[in-house]
C-alpha cells in the first residue's frame, strides 16, 4: 500500500521493527524448504532489506528478495549476493566520499575520496551495454533537473535481472527543501511515472518494490525481460495508488 505517514517512525521504531522482520524472515526459512540451503544472510536496517551471500543461480535470488520484500515494513530489498560464482558489479552514482558497499564503483561529477571515475551524471555514463548488476542512486536524483535521462542511462547499461535501487527524501518531509541544491521533489507515485507512465519508445521498468517511511521514498527498479510483461494490477496495487 502507498505510504501515508507524514511523521517518519522514531529511530527506537524503526530497531523494533527491524528486531520483527528479522524474526519472521528467520520463521519463514524454517517452514519453506525452498529456502533452507540458499546460503543467503538477509539483514534489516530501518526497513531496508539487505541481502549478501551466494545462489547457484538468478531464479533463486529473485525467490529470496520477492519473498522478503512482501514483508510488511520492508520498504526497500538492497542485493549484493553472488551468481554462479561471480561478485555482481555495484555502480554507486553520486556516491561522493561514502559508497553503500566497499567495493563498490563509484561515479560522481566531484573527485573525492570515494569517486573512482569522474562522469557528469547528467549526461552518459562511462559504462558499456549490459556491464552492471546493481545501481545504486541515493539521494541523487533530488539534485538533478532532469533526471529521466541518467534513468535511462542506468536502463542501457544495467545486465538482464539487473536493479536499480532509488533513495530520495520524500517531498511531504523537512529534508527535501531544506537542502537547497535540491531541485527536484519526489514521491513514490513519481516512480509509478517512471515505470507506467512513460512515452511509447523509452525504456521501461518493472517496480520490484516501492515505498515511503515518512522522510525516504525507496524503489527497485528491474528492465522487463523479454517480451515485456505488464505488471499486473495487484503487483501495482502494493505500491501505487
């Protein structure tokens, strides 16, 4: 459901509910066989879903973070889990001094000490075609006029099954006007525009999950797979009005 809340859950809220996802995400491993030897570790942190460990292969980390992200509370599902034996590629985009993963590549239009390649991301992407599992846009979006265009950016590069995690301040809190390098407001129905409401031709979007605690939207973000599927009215209902 869409979230309503115009006062963001307290810090020692958000521990509580971390400590319940936490537990019932352990209840349901022991009750569905499909998941008893996924060597996943699934951690929560103020509702994000973080996910590391390894699959054999994509079907069993799509089983994992759809199963978590039904969980009620959970307002976005973070992936760093190896496929088949091999680390995904984690872009983080305007990343500055602090990445969310060490490891991670790090682009940003200002050298710092967490930049590893300068790119304007208003613009292209030094990136080839299907090079990246994992997009990273926290708080970045917010700062650009247009951003449409490094969507689309992160569209033609990300691999099959890749994802495109989104952070935003929501546009009912302090922090979206405080800052005044922000020039943009979001809310999750911006993503629902993102994803179906999009001229013929641009690329399009699948939403894995979307949602708001009262200061943050979050979004994931995945390509449809060929031929594109149209999500279906109860996918979207959990998320958008």
């Amino acid at each position: 459901m869409v979230a309503m809340a115009q006062t963001p859950p307290s810090a020692e809220r958000l521990r509580a509910v971390d400590g319940f996802l936490a537990e019932a995400w352990a209840e349901q491993v022991r009750h569905d066989v499909r998941l008893r030897d996924l060597a996943v570790e699934v951690r929560f942190d103020r509702g994000v879903a973080h996910l590391s460990g390894e699959v054999a292969e994509p079907a069993q980390l799509r089983l994992v973070r759809d199963l978590v992200g039904r969980l009620a509370g959970v307002f976005a599902v973070w992936c760093r889990v190896r496929v088949g034996g091999r680390d995904p590629v984690v872009v983080d985009l305007g990343c500055g001094a602090t990445k969310q993963w060490p490891g991670n590549l790090g682009l940003d239009i200002y050298p710092a000490r967490g930049v590893d390649a300068v790119a304007d991301l208003s613009g292209s992407l030094p990136l080839a075609d299907d090079s990246v599992d994992v997009f990273f846009a926290v708080h970045i979006l917010e700062h650009l006029i247009d951003f449409l265009p490094l969507v689309d950016e992160c569209h033609r590069v990300l691999r099959p099954g890749g994802v495109l995690h989104v952070m935003s301040p929501w546009w009912g809190h302090v922090n979206a006007v405080a800052d005044p390098t922000h020039v943009r407001l979001l809310d999750v129905q911006t993503i629902k525009g993102i994803c179906l409401q999009r001229p013929p031709g641009t690329p399009r979007w699948y939403p894995l999950h979307a949602g708001c605690d009262g200061a943050s939207i979050f979004a994931d973000l995945t390509p449809p797979p060929p031929p594109t599927p149209t999500p279906h009215p109860t996918h979207l209902s959990r998320f958008f009005a």
